[in-house]
C-alpha cells in the first residue's frame, strides 16, 4: 500500500503499537537534543537512572537560553551540563555556538532518522527530513537510556504547495498562512507533511522556517521530503553522505488536504498576543514600531540574515527604532563577518546580539510600556517579551528590516524603494566545529561539577485514594507554559525547583503559590480549573513539575495541549477535561472539590468530580495511556524507572 513519508520513518523505528490513527506507539529515538534551560533537569533526571552512559546514537546538549549570567546561577548550570556530557558521553556545544534548532540542522540533522528534544522547536528537523519531535526532559532522558519515546499515532495532514514565491513573499509568510489556516488549537496529535512541486521551490533553511512554526499550531511535528535540495544543503555542510532520498509514495492516503499556491501569498503578520492571530502586512502599514528584532531559532540562517543585510546596506535605521539581530549560530555569525554583512549591518545602526535565544525568551529587549515590537520569532504571547503591556508581533525578515529603516510598518509589496536583495544559498558553508566538546573515551574520572543552583528531582508519592482540595486557580483559554512558569528575568532558576515553584503563574495571579502552600500545609491538594488549550506553547516541565512540588493533583480544563500532558503525567498530576462544556462554569476559583477512589476511576474514562461548594456532580474524561496511567498510579515517571534499577 502506498505510504506517506510521516509512516515510513514511523514504521521503520516502531517498537510499541500498530500504526494506526489514535493508537499509542512507541518508536525508537535516533538522536537526542537538550537545551540549558530545560536540560539542567534533563541529566539530573537522566543521573536519577543510574545509567553510565547514554544508549541512543547521539545526544547533543546546547547552552543557547541562559546565557546572560547575571549572577552565578547560569554559570553555574554551564559547569554542570559541560560536564556532565563529558561523562555521560553527551556532545557539549559551547555557549555562543549557537540556538540548538539552528545548529542541529547545520551539524547533525540527518534525512529519516527520529530526533526527540527537550524544547518544543525540535521540529525544526522537519526541513531536512527527519522526524524531530518536542517533548519534556524527562522523556527525552529515556530516549537517551535508550528507552522507546511515547505519542499517539498521528493524523498525516498534507499539506500541498504550488508554484513559487514571490519576491518580498518568504518562507515565514507560508507558515503564517498555515497559522492563519489551521489557529493555535484543535491539532493535537496531527503532523503535517509537505508535499506537492512547491517543495522543490524551497531550501532546507526556508522549509525549516515552516517546520519550526508547526509547533505553535500545536502539531507532533511537520516534516518535508529529503530531495535535490536536501542533498545540496547537505553538500554544503560538508555533509554529502548523511543523505539519503526520502518521500511519500505516489498516491500515498492522507487524513486531510490543505493546498497552498505560494505564487499567491502576501507579507503576514501575527499580531498581539498570539501567533494565530494573523493580518498582513499592508493591512498595518504605517504603524509607528520602536523596535526590530531580527534572529531566533524561526529566522536566523545566513541566508535570512544575509537578506537582511542587502536590506540595510548604506542605509541609517530610523531614529526612534531599536534594531538588534542575532545570528543562529556561530557558522552564521562567522559568514557575515567573513563576507562583509556584519559591517552591512553595524553601519545601518544594528546592535549586534549573541548568537543564542536572548530576545525571543524576554531574557533582555524587553520593549518599553506598551512598545510596538516586530519579531522574526515564533511566540508572541502576553508577556513573553518581558514587558506585559508590550505589543509583539511576528514577521518575517525582509518585513522586519524594512520597518527598521522606515521606523513603521512597511509592506514588503509596495513602493518602498528598497531593491530586493540578492538570495544566497551557500555551496559550501564555513565549517568549524571547534566549540563542541565531543565525549572522551575514558570517562571512568570525570567528575560532576553541581554548584548551588543544581538542586535534585523533587520527588512525589503515590497517588492517594482521595482527592480532596479547592480550585486553587481558575483560568481561562489559551493558557500556555509561559503563563504557567514564567521564563526571562526567572530562568535562571530552572535548576532550582523550590526557588521557580514561587513564581508559578507569576503573571496571571501572583499569591497562587502562596495558596498553594497554605493549602498543602493544612493537608489539602490544589486543582487547577482552565479553558481549551491549556499548557501551549514550550515544552518546560516546569510547568508540571512546579505545580507538582505545590501538591497540584489534578488540572481539568476544556483541553490540554500535547506536549503538557505528557508532562503533567511525567509529573503525576492527573489531566482531566470537561465531558460537557458548558461544567467549565460550574467550578469557581476557591470552590471546593472531591475526587473519590480516584485509582480506580482512571482506570475508566470517565471520571467523577464532586464540588462541595455547589453541592454538584461533574462528569470529566481521563484520556490517558496505559502507560501514563501507571505513571499517575506510582506519582510519576521517575518513581517507575527508579523501582526498575
Ligand atoms: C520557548 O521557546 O518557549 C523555549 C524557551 O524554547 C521552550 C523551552 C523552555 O522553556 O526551556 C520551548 O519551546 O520548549
Ligand atoms: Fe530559543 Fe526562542 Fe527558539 Fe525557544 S523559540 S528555542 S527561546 S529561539
């Protein structure tokens, strides 16, 4: 039967279930990827299994979030991972080297292999062929102990394009046309796979643009074939024997269809506070912006940023405009400098920013109270920016350099008298793989380095018999992590769990972890009541194991997001939605609530929840694997795998 790419590179690595729509499977998981920030607890948990040395074919841990060590903490962490990979066998890429996605893709991505990471943008891999899924630390130190990684089977989604690009028109703009099409919810357990001639009009680093962004409609992961373009990408990266052909057969079944014709996009934006939230561009024109910011694991390859520099060349950026670009990687950086576009760029008035995360987690450029910012990165909730009034919208790089010159938005289509700059895709990229540290042979004598900040797994019991709590929280739709644990100003306690449980949903309800506390102390639990979608965006477990340190038991909520609730059971904190709508208004913040022989329930789908307050019975789902079901029975993964060794 003909297959679609998606079930080809499923099949060959399936080692749990059948391929079939809705099924849980578990497939084998080629490489691994952490990042700093999510990777701290990553290897203290990969530590916890006691193992010597990781099992799967490569691991890669990135320093590219907490790089902007403000006090000891992020040094700190530094010291931990680097050594941590040195004896464990991990390759340690150097802070500086560059945003993990982006130097994945140049250094190690390869055509029909799996890559699992522990950050929510691994889809990125997509653009060269591979299967690359986001998903909490703690699943990917399994992967790393060799262990199979868990999902649903997904629904394939073609999604066919047609034709060519405009000039002015980028790869950003079909994945803001995809945003625009599918919203920000709804496409749980989806992957969308890209076929159609259009493929063959789009490079690796513009079909990497349109992976990335998948994440932000909730999707498993989005993937293109492995073709002509791959293997000159591949070439180029010094690579050529890393590729191999990859696509769907002819007539392979989908699950949907959604065509594009790329001769027919137009600039697009994604404005305030959502990246589904989508105009175009001509549709702002005119708006007064006070700051651009070029670079992300979205848009930050040489040819993005060398784009921009033509853009910018001989020119002075608008007075009342802050521009900031950080290239991807260091590969990147390195290329500009070498071929004249840093100078491009630094004459223009850009600051020049490391090449890591920085703006795109609100670790610094916070726009100023109620700042208009353009972005050619993938998230702008409330927020996120470290500037809650600020107004972050996201476009591509061509949109963002004109609007720094013109100092408002400008439509990359009209009249704007800039000429449009030369497309350079590289025949061969400048290679220099100085700044990762590949594991030694002997690692009998390595010792870990754990400063202050390294603290250990938090541990959690047992499910009880009896959930008996108050509704500690009441939120409402869209709810993401960045809500739930706050990055930016507060990263740096990602390794320190007691000291980042206090600032659980910081923004949205400042004294939750003081409720929380006062609750736990007078034997209560804590549930937490939200709307669809809850716990998009990031992959952090933090946003499950936080709220598990302050006794979180359950959230009930209209829907939960995928990536979430594989942490949330990680964690074992048991998700719940709604069987009917409209119970969302039958629980108050505060009201009280009871969940009887709650082991035996979730045995079940269905399950019952009293609200004593309104003396009512509410009928909820428990949607779980028999797998995450153990997981909830035993208080979370780490209590299984521990029982193991
Ligand atoms: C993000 O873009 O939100 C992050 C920061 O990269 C996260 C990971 C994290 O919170 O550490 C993600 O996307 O998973
Ligand atoms: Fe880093 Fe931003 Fe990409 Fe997350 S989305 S990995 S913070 S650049």
């Amino acid at each position: 039967m003909a297959k679609t790419l998606t079930e080809k590179i499923l099949a060959s690595h399936l080692e749990e279930g059948t391929l079939e729509c809705g099924n849980p499977i578990g497939i084998h998981i080629d490489q691994t990827l952490t990042q700093d920030a999510t990777g701290t607890m990553t290897y203290l948990q990969f530590e916890a299994m006691g193992l010597d040395s990781v099992q799967n074919e490569l691991a890669v841990s990135y320093v590219d979030h907490n790089t902007i060590q403000v006090g000891f903490e992020n040094a700190d962490d530094h010291h931990y991972l680097q050594s941590v990979a040195a004896a464990k066998g991990v390759v340690f890429s150097r802070p500086g080297n560059g945003i993990c996605h982006q130097v994945h893709l140049e250094r190690f991505g390869k055509p029909g292999k799996t890559l699992l990471g522990s950050d929510s943008h691994t889809p990125t891999g997509g653009g060269i062929g591979m299967i690359a899924i986001g998903a909490g630390g703690l699943d990917v130190a399994v992967a790393m102990a060799g262990g199979p990684f868990h999902l649903i089977s997904p629904k394939v989604i073609e999604i066919r394009l047609h034709g060519k690009l405009r000039t002015w028109v980028s790869a950003k703009d079909v994945i803001l046309t995809v945003l625009e099409h599918f919203g920000v919810k709804g496409n749980v357990n989806c992957i969308f796979e890209y076929t159609g001639d259009g493929v063959a009009n789009l490079e690796v680093p513009e079909r990497s643009t349109i992976c990335n962004m998948g994440a932000e409609c909730g999707v498993t992961t989005s993937l293109f074939p492995s073709d002509e373009k791959t293997l000159a990408f591949l070439k180029a990266q010094g690579r050529a024997e890393d590729w191999i052909e990859l696509s769907a057969d002819e007539g392979a079944a989908y699950d949907d269809l959604y065509e594009i014709d790329l001769s027919t996009l137009e600039p697009k934006v994604a404005c305030p506070h959502s990246p589904g939230n989508i105009a175009t561009v001509s549709s702002l024109a005119g708006k007064k912006v006070e700051q651009v910011l070029i670079g992300s694991c979205t848009n930050s390859s040489y040819a993005d940023m060398k784009k921009v520099a033509d853009i910018l060349d001989g020119q002075t950026i608008s007075e009342h405009v802050s521009l900031g670009i950080a290239p991807g990687s260091r590969e990147v950086l390195l290329m500009l400098s070498q071929d004249g576009s840093l100078a491009k760029m630094i004459q223009s008035g850009a600051r020049i920013l490391e090449s890591a995360c920085g703006f795109c987690i609100g670790n610094h450029q916070s726009p100023g109270t109620e700042g208009v910012s353009l972005r050619t990165s993938n998230r702008n909730f409330e927020g996120r920016s470290g500037t809650k009034s600020g107004q972050v919208y996201l476009v591509s790089p061509e949109t963002a350099a004109l609007a720094a010159l013109s100092g408002v938005f400008t439509d990359p289509l009209s009249d704007h008298g800039v000429a449009f700059p030369e497309i350079v895709h590289p025949t061969q990229f400048v290679i220099d793989d100085t700044m990762f540290i590949f594991p030694p042979a002997d690692r009998s004598n390595i010792e870990i380095t754990r400063g202050p900040n390294i603290g250990d797994p938090p541990k959690n019991t047992k499910l009880k018999e009896l959930l008996e709590g108050y509704a500690t929280i009441k939120v409402g739709d869209k709810i993401t992590t960045d809500h739930i644990m706050p990055a930016g100003a507060r990263l740096k306690y990602r390794s320190n769990i007691p000291a980042y449980s206090k600032f659980v949903f910081e923004g949205v309800d400042p004294s939750f972890s003081e409720r929380c506390i006062e609750n736990q102390d007078r034997g209560k639990d804590n549930f937490i009541v939200a709307g669809a979608s809850y716990g998009q965006g990031s992959s952090r477990e933090h946003a499950a194991i936080c709220p598990m340190y302050l006794g979180v038991k359950a959230v009930i909520a209209l829907s939960i997001e995928r990536i979430h609730q594989n942490n949330l059971c990680n964690f074992g904190i048991i998700p719940l939605t709604f069987a009917n709508e409209e119970d969302y208004q039958k629980i108050d913040q505060s009201d009280e609530l009871l969940i009887e022989d709650i082991a035996k329930q979730i045995e079940g789908r269905e399950v019952v929840l009293k609200n004593k307050t309104k003396s009512l019975e509410i009928t909820l789902y428990c949607d779980i694997t028999d797998t995450q079901r153990s997981m909830l029975i035993e208080g979370g993964l780490l209590n299984i795998l521990k029982g193991r060794n």
